[in-house]
C-alpha cells in the first residue's frame, strides 16, 4: 500500500538544529573533531537539587496520570512565580503545564486561530512558529528584525504589517536566534497596539532568565494585555532541564480550560516528577543562584565570542542583550549563509546554523550558540577566522 500523506503535512517545517545535530554526530562517529556551535542547549547539567526533588517525587509515587492541566499545587507554584516575575497576579486555573513549551503555542493556534487569519511572527525567528502558523491552514506574516535595530522590533513596521485579517502576534525577548531584547517602551508600544487592534499576543519569554544587559518587560505584565496574552515559558533553558520536557503558560482562565482540553487529546498530561521538580526550581534559593552563575558564565562566554567574530575581516556580529546566540552579518566575506555553514561543519568541524533556517530576513547571517566552553568557543572562532581568510573568499 502507497500511503497517501494529508497536505498539511506538506506545510509543516522542521528544526535545523536537529538536522545539523545529526550530520554532526555522524561526522563524530567516523573520528572527526566536531565542535558544536549549533544546538540551543546549555551545556551545563541540571542543579543538583532540582535533580534530587524529582528523585524524592518518584520515590513518594509520582509515577501516575496527573490532571491534564498539571497538578494543582504546582500550578499555584507556577502561578506564584509568574506573579513574582511580571507583578500581575496569576492564579493556578490560568496556569497550563505541557511537556515542551512548543505546545503551549500549538494549543494557542489551534483554540484561537482560524484558517486564513494572519498571524504576524519574527523573522528572522524561532522556525517552529512559522511551521505551526502554516500547520494550522493559517497565514505567517514576517515582522523583520534586523541589525540595524539592535535586533529588536521596529514598532513602525509593525503597525504597517496589521490588517483586519491579522488575528495574533508572536513575540519572543529574548529573541532566538539573533538574542535581541525588547526594551520597555518597545514592548508599551507593541502592547498599545495589540490593545488597539484586539490582537491576542503569544510572549515567549522562554530567555528571560538570560539577561545581560537591560532588563526583562513582561507583555503580560503590561496594562491590559493579561487578558489577550499567552505568556509562553519553560524550564527548559534557565535551569538546563532541555530532557526534562516542561513547559509551561500563563491566560485567561477560559483559554486554559480549552488547552487543558486539548492535552486530554494529545499528551494526556506532563510527567508527574517533572512537574514536583519545577517547584523547587521556582522556589529554592539553590536554584536561582545556579540561574546567577549561568548568566555570568553566557556573559562571559557572549563577550569572547562576539570580539573573536568581529576580529575576523567581513564579519559584524552585534552583543547580543540577552540568550545564548549570537547572530553576525557574513555578508562582507562574500559566503551564503547556507554555503558557509555546510563548509564550516564538513571543512572545519564547526557546526552552525545558517540564518535563513530562521526565515527569509536571516539571510547574510549564522547562529552561533554560546553553549560551549570558552577554549572551545576559542577554537571555533579561531577555525573561522581560518577559513575566511581572503585566499579562501567564496565567489
């Protein structure tokens, strides 16, 4: 039998990440020296104690079902911490726990969005949104964020992109992959006109632990935007939990009951023990000190390798406010995004993403995570800065 696939299959993306991963792995398993530059991963284990009260979890049983929106006293300490980080006070009922924060945005298109409705998303931007909103039979809308800007949204541009069919935006500061912040009269005039145009707001604020410079503004924390916004988060990348699956959203009571509905559907529930352990990481001191010390450590390793990228001729690479990419401008050295990347990795054994795997206005650019150790982040750049030396210009 000839399987016969539904279209939207034929719309849906992927991560390049994980393609990258695996080529990269395969070139490891035949003895090359990779260096990996490209998996948005810290590479620090989880704390220690986040690790032990998820172990005293699976001792005292929590090895059963959950109810679908997670459980209830972890939901009032997802809430609580919700209301500490954006001062609006959030109660457990608003409050869905999923496994991943991917799906905290799919279960927001599917409730929220129609066919044929505009969602406005970041490019260049985290690839999943584009691939969901396309899913969904619904319409992306590319919002650029470019250099000149800091990375950050121009609000202008924005507004001009708004049309009666425009039913949600997706917002993401810390922004993936270029690690641009919003400041907070960006994020008032953004709110302003979500207000203005009834807009529901997806917030990924998944980053904004990751602070470099500047601070963190909630959307959802802003005038009456609580009621229009999903604030988007996960345990994922400030306390290095990427296996643990945890995700986690803060809206409107209604919008929580219907994605509760919708795990009931899909995933059933979250892990019983991952969920126990996301208490501690939100409440132990231990916790948000190991949060410190990773953000000194992606500061100082930011530092290092924006200064060996800009040393290289052709290439500008913007410092980056928050996460752990940096984003550089490779237009000057003559190489394609993509070209470059392919090289680097089968050439050099450094393994990078190329801009346009995060949308059309990436193109002229490369991710690079800081999620290594300074020798080898020196090591990389250093295999760079090799190759693009002018007897090795691409034309």
């Amino acid at each position: 039998m000839k399987l016969t696939y539904a279209r939207r299959m034929s719309r849906l993306g992927t991560e390049s990440a994980f393609e990258v991963l695996a080529h990269a792995r395969q070139l490891e398993a035949a003895g090359r020296d990779i260096i990996h530059l490209e998996i948005g991963e810290p590479d620090s284990a989880t704390p220690q104690n986040i690790i032990d009260a998820a172990v005293r979890a699976l001792n005292d049983g929590a090895t059963h079902y959950t109810p679908a929106g997670g459980i209830w006293e972890v939901r009032e300490a997802t809430a609580r911490y919700v209301t500490q980080r954006t001062g609006v006070k959030t109660d457990a009922g608003q409050i869905v726990l999923t496994p991943g924060s991917k799906n905290i945005l799919l279960f927001a298109l599917l409730a929220l969005v129609e066919e044929g409705d505009e969602v406005i998303v970041p490019d260049p931007g985290y690839p999943i949104y584009r691939s969901l909103v396309d899913f969904i039979g619904a319409t992306p809308v590319s919002l650029p964020i470019r250099q000149e800007n800091d990375f950050r949204v121009a609000v202008d541009e924005l507004a001009s992109l708004i049309t009666p069919s425009t039913k949600m935006l997706i917002a993401n500061s810390p922004q993936n992959p270029t690690g641009g912040v919003l400041t907070r009269e960006d994020s008032e005039a953004i709110a302003a006109l979500a207000i203005k145009h009834d807009l529901v707001v997806v917030s990924d604020e998944i980053y904004s632990r990751l602070i470099f410079d500047g601070t963190h503004t909630s959307l959802y924390s802003l005038p009456g935007m609580a009621e229009r916004t999903v604030l988007l988060d996960g345990l994922s990348k400030a306390w290095a939990m990427c296996g643990w699956r945890l995700g986690f959203g803060a809206m409107p009571v209604d919008l929580a009951r219907r994605m509760e509905t919708l795990m009931i559907n899909s995933s059933s529930c979250a892990a019983a023990f991952t969920q126990w352990a996301a208490v501690e990481a939100f409440e132990s001191p231990e916790s948000d000190r190991a949060v410190e010390t990773m953000v000194k450590e992606f500061r100082r390793r930011r530092d290092v390798i924006v200064d060996a990228l800009n040393a290289i001729p052709g290439v500008r690479c913007h410092r980056p406010a928050g996460a752990f990419y940096v984003f550089p401008d490779i237009t000057a050295t003559g190489w394609n995004e993509r070209d470059l990347a392919a090289k680097l990795l089968d050439e050099v054994g450094v393994a990078v993403l190329a801009g346009t795997a995060f949308g059309p206005h990436g193109a002229g650019h490369i991710r690079l995570s800081c999620a290594n150790s300074v020798e080898n982040i020196e090591r990389a750049t250093q295999r760079i800065a090799t190759l693009l030396t002018p007897a090795a210009i691409h034309n």
